[in-house]
C-alpha cells in the first residue's frame, strides 16, 4: 500500500511540474491556438480535473499507448505538417484507436482514423475481398486530413472540425444553432448537454494528450525521454511489386520475417497484394529498402487469385476440388477456423477460373458442366437435361450414379 502511494505521489508531482513550468505553458498555449481555441479554456473546471487526476487519463498507459504507435507518428506527422492541418489532430487517432491499426467498433468503424464504410468509400479508401484501405497507415492519413480540412472549411475552425469528427456534421450544426453561438465554452456546458457526452470530453482528451506528450518534463520523469526524438527514426517506405505478390517472396528478400512484413502492410487482408490490376504496393522498414532493391525478382510471375461467391450446397471440400486446391489451403487463404460455409460468402480462391473436377480430359464444345447441389441426384440432372443415366454415367466415366454436392457434371450432347 505504501509502495502505491509513493507511485501515485512521484507521478502526482511530475504532473504538477508539467502544469506550470514556464516552457510547458507556453506549449498548452500553442497547442490551444492551433486549435482555433481560447486560452481561458485551461480554466475548463472537467479539462483541470482531467489534468489533476492521475487516475482519469493514467500517465504510464499515455505513454505505452504512445510508445505503440512508434511506427506510424512520425509519417502522420509528416503528412499533417505537409497538409497544414495542426499536428495536435495525431492525438485524435490516438483517442479513436489507439493507433492499433485493426481497430474496430460496433459501428462497423476500423483503423487508425475509424472510418465507418460510407464516409471511406466518400473519400476514396477501397475495401473488398483482398485490402481494407481503412487500415492503410498512409492512404487512410491522407482521408482524415481530406476530411478534416472540409469539416474546418465548413466550420471554420480546428476544434469544430474534431467535434464533428467524432459526432458528425450534423449534431455540430444543431448544436450550434441550439446554443445560438459556436463558443467552446457554452457548447460544452454540462447542464445544457447541447452535445453527447462522448463528444464534450472528446476534444479535452485530445487536448490533454497533446500538452502530456509536450511535456518534456513528464517523459523525463517516467524514462521515455527517447520518444522526444522519434520523429528522427526510422519509418517505413511504399514499393512497387507485381499484384498478387506473396508477402513471403518479398520477406524473404529483405531479410525480415513474414509475420513482421505483415504487422506493415495491416490493410491486406490476406499474405498477398490484391490480384486486381498490374501493380500492387507493400510498405517496408525503411532500412530495408535498399535490400529490396538488390534482391526482389519484379520479374516473377505471381500466384493468381479470384473471388468466388459461395452458393447453397457448397462446401470447402467441393470449392478447393473445383479450383484445384487443397482444403487446407483454401482454409490458410481465407484465414478460416471452420469449415462451416454461408452462401454468398467471398472467398478467396487459387487461380481465377474454375476447372471441373470429374470431367474427361476433353469434352466436346457442344458439351455443357453443371455442379451438383444439394437434393440433386443423377435421375434430377438426367430429367433436367433429357439426357439418360447411363449416358451421363459413361460421359462421366463414374463406376455408380452416386454424386456429391459440388461435383461437376459433364452434360453430353444429346
């Protein structure tokens, strides 16, 4: 018990330091005008709370948080910086999801920046069976600060821009016309609840992150002083490979393992690029660029791949037999635990088209392939096509009229 409470009074006093030593004032104060917000918000009765309450918003949790999105703050950043969007809107993807690039919410939200499906597809992120463009550290970026810059033309200011972010267009705009002013101070009244909760605190958080992360004297205290320098390390770099290459062929190229060329690349849904069109991307470690250049064959042919959509009575058994894959294989592609299928599921599958599985190896043009479904039998298929059993069981070199769903069935001339 003593041990905590000399824990609590040492992180108590670090903050008390970072709250009113000259220089870090002055950075609240920097931090307050980018977003467009006035300095009598340092005055906020919950924002002072948040700050003198070592348990509300827990120092050493900020700083692993913080220590976790290593990779990816410095190229957000750099985006902002270039962009003209403050540098303190880092700290709303800290607060969306704690730069874990696989973020997901009930609301169907994902990645670094939360974008539910609508407003990605609105600002140019792909999501489909091989990339979720949501997780891309670089092209989702790029979105947010598309998207920030509208909310701060239509509002103008940075502070409306993060509420509405966080709450949509339209709760800000009723909120202001409730409220008859856009003041920050009248719009976060707690009595008047002109904006949901989650919002009234949403743009304190941000805040409170930017000035704990100013704070040279709180990294100094709790021994991350190191991410003082980050924006100086090394980052990861975008290269051009062939579509459908395997993250295998460029891992082992550059020397890392596939598991750490993955953690990279969190917007591919699979070990491969999407098969879709020409060219495919893959974000490396920038120190391996050079061995990229040196040892990756662009000139090898990649594996193909297709979608196929599942139908009632498939199962994987009947799919990987029809595009000549094993089960196992089929079940690695499509990250699958079960072999339980739904109809109309995607599934990504070897090749691009599909082969029959028990047909002769020629069949006349004239010929057609039907695949077995459930409740089919050779009688059903026979009457459906006017074609007699024995014939469909000879065209079809079978031993018996037994058929299995999924099976291709070669429909003779008759």
């Amino acid at each position: 018990m003593y041990k905590v409470i000399l824990i609590l009074f040492f992180l108590f006093q670090s903050l008390h330091a970072f709250l009113n030593t000259d220089n870090n004032y002055e950075k609240q104060l920097t931090a307050l005008k980018n977003f467009d917000l006035p300095n009598t918000f340092l005055k906020d009765s919950i924002f002072i709370s948040m700050k003198e309450d070592v348990e509300v918003y827990k120092t050493k949790h900020f700083l692993r948080t913080l220590e976790s999105g290593d990779r990816f703050v410095p190229i957000l950043q750099k985006k902002m910086q270039e962009a003209g969007v403050p540098t303190e809107f880092l700290y709303l993807a800290m607060t969306e999801s704690s730069f874990d690039p696989y973020s997901s919410s009930p609301a169907k939200a994902s990645g670094l920046w939360q974008f539910i499906p609508e407003t990605a597809r609105r600002y140019g992120l792909v999501e489909n069976a091989f990339v979720d463009e949501r997780r891309d550290p670089i092209k989702s970026t790029e979105a947010a600060i598309a998207y920030l810059k509208r909310l701060h033309d239509m509002f103008g200011k940075w502070y409306l821009a993060a509420l509405a972010y966080n709450c949509g267009e339209g709760a800000v705009t009723k909120a202001i016309a409730k409220a008859g002013t856009d003041d920050i101070n009248v719009l976060l009244d707690e009595s008047q609840k002109y904006l949901p909760k989650e919002s009234r605190l949403y743009i304190r958080k941000i805040l409170m992150m930017s000035f704990i992360s100013g704070s040279t004297d709180i990294m100094l205290d709790n021994g991350s002083e190191y991410l003082l320098n980050r924006a100086n390390n090394a980052t990861f770099v975008s290269v051009s490979v062939p579509s459908g290459t395997h993250l295998k062929d460029v891992s082992e190229s550059i020397g890392i393992s596939l598991r750490e060329l993955k953690s990279y690349n969190p917007h591919l849904k699979h070990a491969f690029t999407s098969p879709i069109g020409s060219k495919g991307y893959l974000y490396i470690p920038q120190d391996r660029q050079i061995a990229f250049t040196q040892n990756f064959d662009q000139t090898k042919e990649p594996q193909k791949y297709a979608v196929y959509t599942t139908q009632k009575g498939d199962s994987l058994q009947s799919i990987a037999k029809r595009y000549g894959m094993s089960t196992q294989s089929l079940m690695e592609l499509n990250n699958l635990k079960s072999a339980a299928l739904k109809p109309k599921t995607e599934l990504v599958v070897a090749g691009g088209t599909p082969m029959p599985v028990s047909t002769p190896a020629s069949t006349s043009s004239a010929e057609k392939i039907y695949i077995i479904k459930a409740g089919d039998t050779i009688e059903t298929v026979s009457k459906k096509y006017d074609i007699p059993v024995a014939q469909l069981i000879k065209a079809n070199k079978k031993k018996n009229a037994l058929v299995k769903v999924g099976e291709s069935i070669v429909i003779p001339k008759n």
